[in-house]
C-alpha cells in the first residue's frame, strides 16, 4: 500500500509548505493572492511613455553607446545597425513606408524616441534581456538615433533631451478610423486610474 507522501503530488506538496511556511498568509481575506510589496511593484513599473515620463535618472552618451552597441548587439543588428540574417535593421528604411516593401526601423518607423529607450532596457539584448543598466541603455538610445543621423555625436540621451528628439516618422500615425474603433484620441482628462470591472469569484467558504 503506497504512503501518504507518495500518493501526494509533488506539486501539491510544494503548495502546502508554501502555504504554511510564507511569512505572510498567500490567500488574502477578500480573494486569491495578496497585496504585492512596493519592492515588487517599483521591480515592475519600469515602463516608459512616448513622452517621456518614467525615464530614470542618468545618462548615456553616443560615444559610450557605440562601444557597448558593437560588444552587445552588433552580433545580431550588424556593424551599423543593418541587421545580421533575419534579425531586425536598426537603421535605414528613409522613405520606403509608403512603398511595397516598407523597412520598418527605429529610424524609419518609431513616432518616439523615448520608447527606444524603453523597449531596449525591458527586451534587449535578445535572449539577455534586463542586464542593462540605465545608463547603458541611454548610451545605446543615444548611438541608435545617431546611427540613423537624428541626433548629432555630442547627443547626450537622459529624460530631458530623448523627449525632445523629433522623429521622422513622428506624424505618420493615425487614429484607427474603421467602424467601431475609438477615432479620436484622448489627450487630456483621460482615465489616470484603471477601473477594476471584474474580480476573480471568491471560493466558497474563503
Ligand atoms: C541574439 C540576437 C540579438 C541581440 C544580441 C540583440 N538583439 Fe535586438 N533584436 C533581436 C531580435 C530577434 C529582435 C526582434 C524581436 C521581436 O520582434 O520580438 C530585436 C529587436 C530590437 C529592436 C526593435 C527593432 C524594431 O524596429 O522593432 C531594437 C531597438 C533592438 N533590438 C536593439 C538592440 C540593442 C540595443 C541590443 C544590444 C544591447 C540588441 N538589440 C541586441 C535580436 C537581438
């Protein structure tokens, strides 16, 4: 006859101890889960807007972008930012959007420039993403737009100046007039809270 420990899955084990070994109970009275920490949100929101706002302290220049680009990403998006294989161009596209064959880069496409900053500290480098440092990122921010001659080589990237970068694909995005899609943006008074519309259903006698 099998013992309780063996007929017990493992999963189900590694629940009970942690259930009965957290400091803090992982059911909250209202609901499945808890309250996350402030260390675990601020760990989280690391998002950057289009216009800037979430950009950290710090900086980075072109030149030290350069350095960084060519030991870090240059295996896949190439010496100069024309890509490796299939892996995505940085540079390039001037001009094709409109064509049968758009090149979709950050200098042909992207409408902002703080949202390089943002995507490329969140994902990159591929498969190593969230080793940067802020002001690693900065730096490679600050080559990439240099890369594709909008910003000069004295650029200095921080949460002053990439707001203020203007890109050259800035006004080719429209709002989604299709029936049925919102076709006008909202600016100003929008919601700043998300409104909670559902809640997952409370167990029985939770
Ligand atoms: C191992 C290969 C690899 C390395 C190294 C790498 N990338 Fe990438 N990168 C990719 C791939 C693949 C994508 C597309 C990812 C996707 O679309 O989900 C990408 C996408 C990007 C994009 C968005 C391109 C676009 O227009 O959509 C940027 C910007 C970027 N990488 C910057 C960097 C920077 C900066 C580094 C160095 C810190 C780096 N990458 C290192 C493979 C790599």
């Amino acid at each position: 006859m099998s013992s309780w420990i063996e007929r017990t899955t493992p999963l189900s084990l590694l629940l009970l101890l942690a259930v009965f070994t957290a400091g803090e109970p992982l059911l909250a009275a209202d609901g499945p889960g808890r309250e996350a920490t402030p260390e675990e949100i601020s760990a989280l929101d690391l998002d950057v807007r289009a216009d800037g706002a979430g950009l950290p302290e710090g900086s980075g220049t072109v030149e030290q972008g350069e350095a960084l680009y060519a030991e870090k990403c240059a295996a896949c998006h190439g010496e100069f930012g024309e890509g490796v294989g299939r892996m995505p161009a940085l540079i390039g596209g001037e001009d094709t959007l409109a064509s049968d064959r758009p090149r979709r880069t950050v200098g042909s496409f992207w409408p902002f420039a703080p949202t390089v900053f943002d995507y490329v500290r969140r994902a990159m480098p591929f498969g190593h993403a969230s080793t940067l440092s802020v002001d690693e990122t900065y730096a490679l921010a600050a080559f990439i737009l240099n890369a594709n001659g909008i910003v000069r080589d004295d650029f200095v990237a921080d949460g002053r100046t990439l707001p203020a970068v203007k890109m050259p694909n800035r006004n080719g995005f429209l709002p989604d007039d299709r029936p049925g899609k919102p076709a006008v943006r909202c600016m100003s008074d929008c919601r700043s809270v998300p409104r909670i519309v559902s809640r997952a259903r409370k167990e029985e006698g939770k």
